[in-house]
C-alpha cells in the first residue's frame, strides 16, 4: 500500500493557501500604507519622521528634552501663523502683513497698557486693533477688488513703517513680565512658561481644524476657494468668508507677536525678523500641504510643517551649519515638500482618495 509523504494539512486547506494568505497581508498593508501616503498630511509627517530620525542618528544632543525646550520657539509661534495664513490660502488668497502684524502687536499692547489699562484689557484691545488690520486687508482685497498679494504687501510696509513711528525705533520691555523673584501669572500663560507656547500652539490648531471640518465656516471656506462663482451662486456671501479669514489671519498674527514678546521679557522694533517669521508661516502651511492655488488645505498640515521646519532649522544649527547653508537648505526642503505634495495631490485624484 502507498504510503503519503509530506507535511500534513488540516482538512480543507490547499497548497496555495499559506502564500496567498501573505500575498493578501501584503497587500492589505501596501493599500493602507497608500491611503496613508495620500493623505494631504502624508508626505510631511514622513518627512518630518525621516528628519527627526536623521538628526536623532547624527547629532548627539538633539533627541533631549533640552533641546525639545529649545526647539519649542521655532515651532509653535509658526504654527499658530500657519493655521491662520491656512484659511486664507484655501480661498486662494495670502496675507503677507502678517509679519508686520507680528511686529506690531506688543507695541500697541506696550502702549495701551501704560496707558493705564490692565494688562488682559489691554490685550484683547491689541488684539481687536490687529483684527482691524485684518479687515482693512478683507475689504481690500474683497471689496475693492485689489490682488491680495498686492494689498498685504502695502500693509506690510506701511504697518512695519508705523510700528518704527510708534516705538522711535527703540526697544521696550513687555508688560507684565518685569517681575522680581519669577514670572507672573499672565507670563506664565501668555509665553512665558517652558511649555506655554506650545500648548497655544495645540489650542489654536485644534478649534481651527474643527472649524475646518466641521462647521459652516469651514464649508464656505472650501467653497469659495474651490469655485467662488459657484459658491456664490448657491447664496455664499464670498466677500464676507474672505474678510472674516484676513481678519482671523491677523489676530493669529497679533497673538504670536505678543507670545514672543512676553518670552523674550522684550520686543525690537525689527522689521528684518518680522519679515522672516512672516516667510517662516506660509512656508509651513505650504509644506503642510495647503495649495497655493485655493481649494485645499488642512491646519493639522500646517502644525506638522512648522515641526519639520523647526527640527531641520534646530538640527541644522546645532551641527553648526553656516547660516548662509541654513537659507539653502530650507528653500530646498519647500521645494521637495512642494513637488510632494503636487504628487500627492495627483495620486489622490487618480484614486478618488478624499
């Protein structure tokens, strides 16, 4: 009698099962690895995990909680003006004053305050007197029908110009943090704490991507910059969603200002860095993956991208990169998170991907 050689199987599995089994596993993992990368937030949080992995092997002093606390200031502030500059790219605009505004905010709040207002009155007075710029700009840009790129530039330099007028060009000292003995409760929470910064920074991104998502406000910002015509024709008042985001934009702006000013215990009247936080926000939304071009965006984009923006600045100088090399490197890391996101943007597109 012939006696079966080989392994045994359990009644009813074939031969073919046991590979076919991993080719669906492989499968599976290869699809969701796709939808993964063709999410708008693909692509940077790879990038960004591919940097942090870099320098965490090359640096030895980068993955601390020392320079976690050191990095906080080139992330979070950027991340608040990138969701801010977000909503306004989705409608196919930009706002450039947004570090003028930057600029000016603890010098209207350095004077309001002294002149005998309470330091939280004279914040939200700041804050409304930045908000106002933001209108201007809206009404601008909406209204009188002048290319916001345009618009914004003439605020920036002539908001730069009146904070140099207001200030005589001088330094002054924050309100509210010249305290002997520690910081004061309004320091603590308004950027002077270690980790301050960063929870606004989580605060803002948060009710900014719920409002994205998941209200009117967001809808109709989609809307207008998917088609404006469109939008308008189905009862979207366009003029309004586009001044309300300026507006928005401004006061996002005006918040970081005072942030920083309170961190730093001072503020200069310096136009050159506000002009470098001003590029530093809408790169971030860029490389986030919001679209230049209106239509499309997320604030969680934004956050991720001010993250790799401030671990490739952070790591770049803690390996004593030349400054000049600094500029160098991050114009070409916009341009390769730009050409991945352009990809990105096609694949999903093909796929039918949301």
């Amino acid at each position: 009698m012939a006696v079966e050689t080989g392994s045994q199987r359990p009644p009813g599995e074939t031969a073919n099962e046991g590979p076919a089994a991993s080719r669906t596993l492989a499968s599976g993992a290869w699809t969701l690895l796709k939808r993964f990368l063709t999410l708008r937030e693909g692509s940077v949080i790879v990038i960004t995990v591919l940097t942090i992995v870099y320098f965490s092997a090359t640096v030895d002093n980068f993955a601390t909680s020392a320079n976690f606390k050191t990095l906080l200031p080139y992330f979070a502030p950027v991340a608040i003006l990138a969701a801010g500059e977000v909503y306004l790219m989705i409608n196919g605009e930009i706002d450039l004053s947004i570090g003028a505004v930057y600029l000016f905010a603890p010098f209207i709040f350095y004077k309001i305050n002294n002149g005998g207002v309470p330091l939280i009155a004279a914040l939200i007075l700041a804050l409304m007197c930045c908000m106002a710029v933001g209108l201007i700009n809206g009404v601008f840009t909406a209204v009188v029908g002048i290319n916001s790129f345009i618009a914004t530039l003439g605020m920036l330099l002539s908001l730069e110009g009146l904070t140099l007028i207001i200030s005589h060009a001088q330094p002054v000292d924050t309100p509210g943090t010249n305290v002997v003995g520690g910081l004061t409760t309004f320091a603590r929470t308004f950027g002077g704490g270690t980790y301050s910064e960063l929870i606004w920074a989580l605060v803002v991104v948060a009710v900014l991507q719920v409002v994205l998502t998941l209200t009117r406000w967001g809808v109709y910002t989609v809307a207008v910059g998917g088609n404006r015509l469109g939008a308008a024709e189905a009862g979207i008042k366009v003029r309004l969603v586009i001044i309300r985001n300026f507006m928005l934009c401004s006061t996002c702006a005006a918040l970081v200002g005072v942030l920083e000013a309170v961190r730093t215990s001072s503020v200069q009247p310096d136009p050159a860095g506000a002009n470098e936080v001003l590029f530093d926000g809408i790169s971030a939304a860029v490389i986030g993956g919001t679209l230049l071009a209106g239509g499309s965006g997320t604030v969680v984009g934004a956050l991720i991208g001010a993250l790799f923006l401030g671990v490739l600045r952070d790591g770049l100088i803690i390996k004593g990169v030349n400054a000049d090399y600094l500029s160098f490197y991050l114009g070409l890391a916009i341009i390769i998170a730009m050409a991945a996101n352009t990809y990105v943007g096609r694949v999903r597109k093909g796929s039918g991907v949301g």
